[in-house]
C-alpha cells in the first residue's frame, strides 16, 4: 500500500513521489469510517491519473470512489486547457451518464393505487434493457441536429418544456459539439436508441420523502419539494451505444498517436491526447455530441414518463406538478475557470462518476436557484433511493466545483450473484414495499443494496467536508431496470 | 482450443474474462465467446444463419484484440447479430498484426434470447496478452 497521510478531517493525501511520474498528490475525500474500505485498486488508479500531463493541483477521489478501469470512478482530474491533456478514460464509455430528479404534486397516498398500472406503463413506454430501441425515429441529418443541439432539439419537437432546458446542466447543450468528428459507426450504434435506459445500473425509479429525510427545507422548497411522502421520479441514464462508440474510436486513436504526442501512459486505458491536438480538439468536440445525445435521451424520457402519468392518472402532467428539477451529467468533461497557484486558469475538468457542484452565485446555476447552488443529483443503490444536495462555493474554491455521484460499489458483481438471487431479491424488495421490473434477474442481484456503500455514511462525508449541504433523502416505491 | 473464466479479479462494477488458448486465432474466438456468454449467460447453439467477411489490422495483439471484440459488439448493437462460428486466422502484415477471415451469425430474438448484461465496450485495461511454453493467455475487462 502507497503512503497516504490524513492532512485534515475527511481528507487523505498520496503525496508526490509515491509513485514515479506523479505531477501533483493524490488527494482522497472520504470519512473515517469509510477510508478503511477503500480498495488498493482505486489509489493505484488514482496515482496514475496523477501522472498525466498538465493536471493542476492534485488527482481527486469523491467518497464514493471505487475501482474502474484507467481513472477510478468518483474520479476528478482538472487539466491545464492550454498544455493539458484530454482522456476518453477520464470521463468513461457512457458518456454524460447522469441524473435527472423530477418532481410530481403527487404523494404516496395518492399514487399506491395506482402503482401497479403506472409501473407497467412506464416499463412499456422507457424501453430498458439489452437489445432494446427508442420511439423517436430520426434520419441522419435530424440526429446531427440533435447531437449538435442536445435538449434544445427536444424543445422544438415538443419533448421538452422551457422549465426542462432551465433546469438541465448547461440548458442541455454543451458548446463545440461537432458532427463531423463523429463516426458512421457512432451514427449507426445511436441513431435508434434515443428515449431507451439501457442496462446494468440504470434505472427508472419512483420514489417519495419520508419523514425524518428533509434536512435542509429551505433549500427543498426552492427545489420543488415541499411535503412528507411527496413522490420524485429518478432517472439514471446516459448515452447509450453512440457514447460508447465515441470513446471506443478514440481511444483507439489516442492509444495509435500517443507517441506523435511524445506521451507515455501508466494504463492504456489512460491513453490521452494533447487537448490542443488535432486528436484532443476532435475527441471534445465528439464527446460533446455524445453528452448532448445523453442530455436529449434523458428529456425524451421524461416526456415519455409524463405521457405515461397522464394516462394512469388521466390528468395533464402539468396538472400533476412533474416538474424536472435538474439533469446533471457525471460522466464529462467540461471547460471551466478556477483560480490555482492565485492565477485564474481555463481547466478541462474530468469527472468521471463525479458530479458538479457549483455554489451560490455560480452564472451556471440556473437562474431559480442561483441564490441557493446547484442541486446534485445522487443516486443510491436501488433498495436506497436518491439524494438530493445543493452545491457549494467550497466544492468550487478547492475540488473544481465536483461532488460525489452515488453511493460507490463494494463488492464485484460476481460475489453480489453469489449472496442472493434475483427473484428472491425482488420477493425482498416487494416484502418492504418496493417493486422491482427488470428485463434481467441475475442483473438485478449485482445491483442489491448489500453491493454498495451505504448512502448515509457517502452522504454525511461529503456534507461534512462541505463539498455538497444534504438537502434530502427519497426511498424508492417501485424500480424499473435494464 | 480455448477456456474462459468470467472474472472480478480486476474490477469492481465491471466485468472481465479470463482467456488461455493454444493459439492466437483460439484466444480471440475464446473472447468473442466469452463476451457474449457475459451478455447472455449460457448461449443457445444455434446454426448461423448469416456469414461476414472480417479483415482487421491493428498495430500490436492487444489493439487487435479490442477491434475484433468491439467490431463483434457494433454488430451486435446495429443489426442484431449474435457470432456462433468462427473460420478467422491472424497473421503479420507489413509491420501490423491482421485478422482475416469469416464468422456465421444467427440473429437476435429478444423474446428467446435473454440478455443478462449490456456490454457497453472492451477497454484496455490490464490487457496484455502473453505466450508461455504452451498458451496463449490474457484479461480482458468490458464496460458494463
């Protein structure tokens, strides 16, 4: 095990030099109780990160960081914009894999009986699992447009509403996205999946306060949540094959011109390019189409949710209050300002299971909540629910304005398979109120709630450290997964 | 001939294979089966009902490697095609490694084939394919 000195609560340090090539320390956010936990892989991978070229200040880890493959997930790395680097593994295959929290006027009373035909058409209208294709049907020329325009495109083919674009990371369109340094291949592995979940740990979930979980109700009223046992709608999606496609064609690139760069990695799957190249400048501007895709996937769903309360609840999902209260990605990379060594710099900010978390003030902030902070959206294990927090100037002033994404696996897919099967999972789940559809019932086992860190430790870590303030915990009622 | 193991040794939320092999064109057809018995759990034997011409060049085996799975993936993902046969050979080619060759398909039917996972990418991580007296070994993880 590398060196790692405690320089203040909740903060570890690898410093420079426990590893060969490191530029800058390894720096761990985490809490006593859950530093113990932290696997070997996750500060092997961590340190190598720390050995990319350009990186400023230190290589981060969030609390719920666990073992990827190149960057750790609930990894964060800020890169020089001039002599920095850019890495498709910095930021993942599911490119802007993120979260969306929409409210409802909706409480459990209201909803219980009802559960059962609204989790039906919800799985019948969000197509999810292996295999599966969207309803949107687009030539190439409309999905340009949408990979240029991301949620504006949904605005104007009446999938989005203006609060939507607000209340989305950026208005749902990240600048400098290009088509043409997009793939055919791309084209070809996205053009069909717009509005489909995908698999693994993705997921729809209905979800709803229950009492004791608001801990900031200042900040939940201005976010939309007002009531004990008020229903949210959770969703975990990205962008699907086209993203995944993208990282594969460029990190190919990256990994064949790496000595044209004069660059040497620690782990192929950190293969990066000069973010000035020719090669970096592509790959941005491909990443954005591929964020901007995962942007308009997310709100096609949301329409599609919203069809689907209108006609369980024959009601006008205005009526119903669904109201989306941010999309936030976590899986990106993103252009942004911070002061380090006292000089303003541009940065190229990868977050990779990481969320943003900008305080109040930020110009970024929409303007309804700008006052207050962003909100982050955190997904837990299906049997925990999501948890809603608000971003904080500190997040900005000493860790790039990033947060935690969710709660951070534990245990392997492989040893969650073997400590329960799904369908008793889901007997389980139903038993405690919670109702599971799911395409996949061994897929389902890798997911259970035993396999990640608990929600409450991950959350208390980042609000002690002051990096996101809780604002509220939900508790899912019905789940639907790929 | 080749073996598989599905593996956690190097991964957390992910998936990898272990491979070994007597022969390179062995170790790829193992990969290919592997990946796809990660999608599918025990794949149904079916005949192929479609054959696709293969030609793939890459710089060293382990680029190669990647191409070929990530190839079978796109294919997969696009026109919903599941490889069962394999009749591919892998040579040296003007300084690259080539694979040549065909691989019979039989489509996808969502309402037979139950997919367990989704096979988002193959990435490079820990990969490096090694040869001793014997075999040909290697582990590869994918992107769930």
């Amino acid at each position: 095990m590398m060196p790692m000195n405690k320089i203040a609560e909740g903060i570890w340090e690898v410093p420079v030099g426990a590893k060969a090539g490191m530029n800058v320390p390894a720096r761990i956010l985490s809490s006593e109780k859950l530093i113990g936990g932290i696997d070997e892989g996750v500060i092997d991978q961590i340190t190598n990160v720390a050995c990319l070229p350009g990186i400023q200040r230190y290589a981060l880890c969030m609390p719920d960081a666990h073992r990827g493959y190149g960057f750790p997930i609930g990894g964060v790395a800020a890169f020089d914009a001039e002599n920095g680097v850019i890495s498709p593994g910095g930021i993942g295959f599911d490119i802007n894999c993120g979260m969306r929290l929409i409210r409802t006027n909706l409480t459990v009373d209201d909803i219980k009986p009802r559960l059962e035909p609204l989790i039906l058409e919800l799985f019948r209208s969000v197509p999810s699992g292996v295999g599966t294709t969207g309803f949107v049907k687009l030539d190439r020329k409309e999905f340009q447009r949408l990979m240029t325009e991301g949620s504006r495109w949904c605005r104007e083919n009446k999938y989005a509403t203006d609060t939507d674009i607000e209340h989305t990371e950026s208005g749902g369109t990240i600048p400098g996205a290009d088509f043409k340094a997009v793939s055919d291949k791309a084209v070809s592995r996205g053009i069909n999946q717009v509005g489909t979940l995908g698999s693994g740990n993705h997921y729809l979930e209905i979800e709803y306060l229950p009492a004791g979980n608001l801990y900031d109700p200042e900040l939940a009223r201005a976010y939309g949540i007002e009531t004990v046992g008020q229903i949210i709608v959770a969703v975990h999606c990205g962008s699907r094959g086209f993203g995944h496609q993208i990282a594969t064609d460029y990190l190919r690139i990256f990994t064949q011109d790496a000595r044209k760069h004069g660059l040497v990695f620690r782990d192929p799957e950190l293969a990066a390019a000069p973010v000035n190249s020719e090669d970096g400048k592509a790959y941005y501007a491909a990443m954005a189409c591929a964020a901007n895709n995962a942007f308009a996937n997310r709100q096609v769903i949301t329409h599609r949710i919203r069809q689907a309360f209108e006609k369980v609840f024959a009601v006008p999902a205005d009526r119903l209050g669904l109201t989306t209260i941010y999309d936030v990605a976590h899986n990106i990379a993103r252009f942004e300002n911070y002061t380090v060594g006292g000089q303003s710099k541009r940065l190229l900010v990868h977050r990779k299971g990481a969320t943003r978390s900008f305080g109040p003030g930020n110009g970024e902030v929409p303007a309804a909540y700008r006052q207050l902070g962003q909100p982050v959206i955190v997904g837990g294990s299906m049997e925990t629910g999501s948890a809603l927090f608000s971003g904080t100037a500190l997040a900005e002033q000493d860790y790039f304005g990033s947060t935690l994404h969710g709660s951070g696996r534990t245990m392997s897919r492989t040893k969650a398979k073997m400590q329960i099967r799904g369908d008793k999972l889901q007997r389980d789940m139903a038993g405690r109120g919670i109702t599971v559809k799911t395409k996949s019932l061994r897929g389902l086992a890798e997911e259970a709630g035993f396999a990640y860190k608990d929600i409450d430790d991950v959350s208390q870590a980042v609000h002690d450290l002051g990096i996101s303030r809780l604002v509220a915990r939900f508790h899912p009622l019905a789940n639907i997964k790929g | 001939m080749y073996k598989f193991e599905i593996s956690d040794r190097y991964t957390t939320a992910d998936v990898g294979l272990e491979l070994e092999a007597d022969s390179l064109e062995d170790l790829f057809i193992g990969g290919a089966v592997g990946m796809f018995a990660i999608v599918f759990g025990v794949s149904q034997k079916k005949p192929a009902a479609v054959w696709k011409e293969f030609e793939l060049r890459a710089f060293n085996p382990e680029q190669l490697l990647v191409d070929w799975l990530s190839e079978l993936l796109y294919l997969f993902d696009t026109e919903k095609l599941i490889p069962v046969a394999y009749e591919v050979s892998i040579g040296a080619r003007d300084g690259d490694i080539s694979l040549s060759g065909s691989v019979g398909f039989r489509p996808f039917n969502r309402n037979v084939d139950q997919a367990e996972h989704e096979v988002k990418a193959v990435t490079y991580y820990k990969l490096i394919i090694k040869k001793d007296d014997r075999l040909f070994r290697c582990h590869v993880v994918f992107d769930l």
